[in-house]
C-alpha cells in the first residue's frame, strides 16, 4: 500500500503547492515525453530521475517521494527481472564479461529507471495538488465534470480502501487465515479471502454513493457553476514556458547527436 | 486468561492510542469494555490475538507472549468477531463462509460438516445454509460472522459491537448465546458502547476514555457513578437515569423497574 503514499495530497503552502495545476502537468508531460520518446538508455533516465529531485524538495514532500519509490522498487525490480531475462533469452546466455551481456543488462536497466522516474514526476504531481484543483483544471480544460468528478473521487477513495484492505485482512487473519502459507498458486489463493469482501464493499459504498450524490440533485442542471475558478497566473506561465523550452532544447540536442540516446 | 501489562501503543506517525493499560480477564470472566468513540477500544483487543503487538509493555493470552506467537496459533484459543460483518464474508455460501475458519484450522472434514451444522441451527441461519452470505440482512450476516467463529470454539470469544444493527430479540438471544458460552467455561469479552446491553447481562466493566483506564469493577456500581460517566461521555442506562431523577426529586426507590413503579404510584396517591 506504500506506493500509494505518493499519491495522498499533502497541504502545505510551498510554490510548487501554489502553482497552477495545469502548469504542474505540462511539467509531468515533459518529463514523460523526454523519458519515453527521446532516451533510451541507464545513463540520461538516471539524470531525469535526479532532476524530480528539487521540486519535490521544494515542496516539501521529499520523505512521502521517497516511500513512494520504495513501494515502487519492487515493481521496478520486476521490470528488470523480467526485461533483463527476456533480452538475455533472445541473444542466448552469455558469460557477464562479455559486450552483449552489458548490452542486455543496460536497457533493462533503463527500463526500470523510465518507470521510476515516472512514478516520481506523477508523484510530486499528487503531492502537491488538491484533488479538487485538479478536478477544476481538468474541467477548464474542457473535460467533462462527470469525468472529472469520477476521477477525484478515485483519489479520494484510495486512502478508505487502503485502511478496509487492512481491516479484512485482520478480520480473515483472525480467523485463521495464513497469507504465507503453500505453493505459489495457493500463496494466490490465499487473497481472495480478502479481495473478495473489499471488491464487494466497495460496489456498496459506489451505490451508496450515487444514490446519496442524486438525492442531492447531482446533475440536476447540465451548466454546472462553480464557486472556485482557478487561474493561470504569470508565474504558472513562466513555469511552463521554461519547461516546454529545457524540453525543446534537450530534444533538438539529441536529434543533432550532442546527447547519447 | 487475558492478562494486559502496562500496554502503551502506538500506530507509526501517531500518538499514543494506549497509554499503560493494565487489566486482567480470568477464565470464564464476562467482561464489558466500555468508551466513547476513538477511546481505543478496538486497538485494545486487537492486541489479544497478536492483530496488533505492543509498542511498550506485554500481552499475555493463555500465559502465552502475544509478541512471541502468529496470529493464527493465537486466534485459534482467541475468537475476535469484527465489528462489520462485510469485512470478512467472502464466500459463496454461508455454510462455506462458517467452514473458513475450521478448515484454516485443520478441523477433519465430518468434524467441520457436524459443527457448521451446529452452529447454524443454534443461530438460526439452518434456513440460509446454501444462501449467499451478501444476500442477507445486515443483522444476518452480523450473525454470520459471529458463526464462523463460534464454530472453532474458541477458549477466549472477544466481540466488537455485536449489539449494532439488531433488534431486541436478536439482542436478547445473543445475550442468550453469550452466557451459555460462560457457562460452559469460556471467556467472553465484549467490546460495545451499548449500554443497555451491558447493564442487563454483563457483570463486569472495564471502561476506557482516551487510551486509558477510567474504571473496571462490578458494571452497576460503574454505571451508577455520576462522576465517571460523565468523564468518559457515556450516557446512563435509563434505570439508573431515572433513578437520579427520583432521588433528586427526594424519592428513594429499590433500584428496579418495579421499585421505581412503586414509588411512582406511591406518590401520586400521597398527592402533590
């Protein structure tokens, strides 16, 4: 449930806090951009991981960026695991001294680096956004509300389920249930047990939800008006404009062959 | 049979939920552990089958160090029943979901059919046994849940807030249930702020306000005591509230229903 962690909105009053939501996402889309269409490789993804590093500094979420990261190493240690195999399985198995042994291990490499630096721009996203500006944002920028609404109350929810999935878990546990005991496939077997109730509670509390959302006049009236407007303030402008330069830049970089894959 | 010394708990980033709890539950006690909402009392009986370990201090369960034993060899003498019943009901039927347990504890398969057989017909639920458990009412599959650990017959049965939920007769034969299973040499623990509840049948309280002990002794002299209930946010069971409203009116009556009758009656004949 770690790696959830680094999506929970932390209030604080830093400028990463303060900056516009959508200004936040042109940052994240250039970080994607840049770490799944124009590098390929362990050494640029580590510099691009590093470079999430200020900005979650500045906004003072570091510690919840790092438990993030830690519930996503495991994954990312999945990613290599099996990418690494997978490249090693296409060359035949060669001995670790050999070129095309780094040649396998480099990309996967890579591979797991792509994810975790991706994890981190979207985290420091979470951290430092209100899921109610990002629903507003995602609204002005012309999404439906319904949409937008489903969406937050995702979020919202993850930090309930989080705290049920523990709940059952105790209840099933004591009720002699054993996650670790048996074989790989009884080992799997072993969580329905609690998926089970949380999937079903879960449909409940959806219906619950809507019925209680209509008999409050949810879509009563198709122009919705809203009490908060967000806006795109000077700064926010100066922020995306530097992102979308550094982001050019480095591209044009690499398509003249100044910067390695 | 519980024994509890000086638990301090504490979740990571929180305070202390627990602050140097210290009780002990003897074998066949019928205890009552009462509080406001967020007074620990849930985190507090966690710690009797290892749910949870103590931040300082010990948890015996049968003489046995909760920290040095698995949930699972401890649930086995200490039944805990949740408090939600759709946190724990999964399968496909009800006579499946009673089995759970007894299969977890490796019961011999006639042996599990007799005692699911059992405890169904004990609780009325003989009628569902091929029903799925998320078809029921809530008061239903609270009697569900309590089944599936009734079943294994555990030494120790603690419950958290059994009473929600059902009507007074479903009430009135858990009470049933429950002094049946203290007879039969168990010990019950139930978790609650039904007050009612507590002062019709159980003997003895122990009440908890903010993560520590305010009193434990003999449930009426505990919720006769103005003082306390009024610290710990408890609300007096109506009797007893009658009662204070009587002898502040300079009416002294038996602490009964018919001595409260009686002395109603008395006065009104003595006129005003």
């Amino acid at each position: 449930m770690r790696v959830f962690e680094g999506l929970y909105y932390v209030k604080r009053n830093t400028a990463m806090h303060r900056l516009d939501p959508r200004a936040k996402l042109v940052y994240v889309l250039c970080i994607t951009i840049l770490s799944t269409a124009v590098f390929h490789t362990a050494l640029p993804m580590i510099l691009l991981f590093i470079s999430v590093i200020p900005l979650a500094v500045e906004g003072r979420v570091l510690r919840r960026l790092l438990s993030t990261l830690r519930g996503g190493a495991m994954l990312a240690a999945f990613i290599f695991i099996f990418n690494f195999i997978g490249r090693l399985w296409n060359i035949g198995f060669v001995s670790p001294s050999s070129p095309e042994f780094l040649e396998a291990l480099m990309p996967s490499l890579a591979m797991a680096l792509r994810f975790l630096t991706l994890i981190a721009a979207f985290s420091i996203f979470f951290l430092t956004t209100s899921p109610d500006d990002f629903a507003q944002a995602l609204v002005q920028m012309r999404l439906p509300y319904d949409y937008a609404l489903t969406f937050t109350m995702a979020m919202r929810f993850i930090p309930t389920l989080a705290r049920e999935a523990q709940i059952v878990a105790d209840a099933q546990k004591s009720r002699g249930l054993e996650l670790e005991k048996g074989g790989f496939m009884q080992r799997i077997r072993n969580y329905i047990p609690i998926l089970v109730p949380l999937i079903v509670s879960s449909f409940r509390r959806a219906e619950t939800i809507a019925d209680a959302m209509e008999s409050r006049a949810f879509g009563a009236s198709k122009r919705r008006s809203f009490l908060y407007m967000l806006k795109f303030k000077l700064s926010d402008a100066l922020f995306s404009i530097i992102c979308i330069a550094i982001t050019a830049a480095i591209i044009w970089l690499r398509l003249s062959s100044f910067l390695p894959p | 049979m519980i024994e509890v010394q000086d638990l301090w708990f504490k979740y990571p980033e929180s305070d202390y939920v627990l602050k140097g709890i210290s009780l002990k539950v003897p074998r066949r006690g019928y205890v009552a552990i009462l509080g406001e909402n967020g007074a620990g009392k849930t985190t507090l009986v966690k710690h009797f089958n290892g749910l949870l370990k103590p931040t300082r201090g010990k948890v015996l369960v049968c003489g046995l160090d909760t920290r040095e034993h698995s949930v699972a060899s401890l649930a086995r003498r200490v039944g805990l029943v949740f408090q939600n019943p759709d946190h724990q009901l999964f399968a496909n039927t009800v006579y499946e979901e009673v089995a759970f347990a007894l299969k977890n504890f490796s019961f011999p398969e006639k042996e599990v059919k007799r005692r699911v057989e059992a405890i169904l017909a004990e609780l009325e639920l003989d009628r569902y046994r091929d029903r799925s458990p998320f078809l029921l009412s809530m008061g239903e599959r609270k009697r569900v849940a309590l089944a599936s650990v009734l079943c294994y017959e555990p030494d120790v049965l603690v419950l958290d807030e059994p009473t929600t939920g059902q009507d007074h007769k479903q009430k009135e034969k858990l009470a049933e249930i429950l002094q049946r299973l203290v007879d039969k040499g168990k010990t019950v623990v139930v978790v609650t702020h039904d007050v009612e509840f507590v002062a019709d049948h159980i003997p003895i309280s122990i009440i908890l306000s903010r993560g520590q002990i305010r009193g434990q002794g003999k449930t009426l002299e505990l919720l006769s005591n103005e003082d306390l209930l009024a610290e710990t946010f408890l609300f007096p069971p109506q009797l007893t509230a009658i009662l204070w409203k009587l002898s502040k009116l300079g009416l002294h009556p038996a602490p009964s229903m018919e001595g409260v009758v009686e002395a109603m009656l008395q006065a009104r004949r003595q006129g005003p």
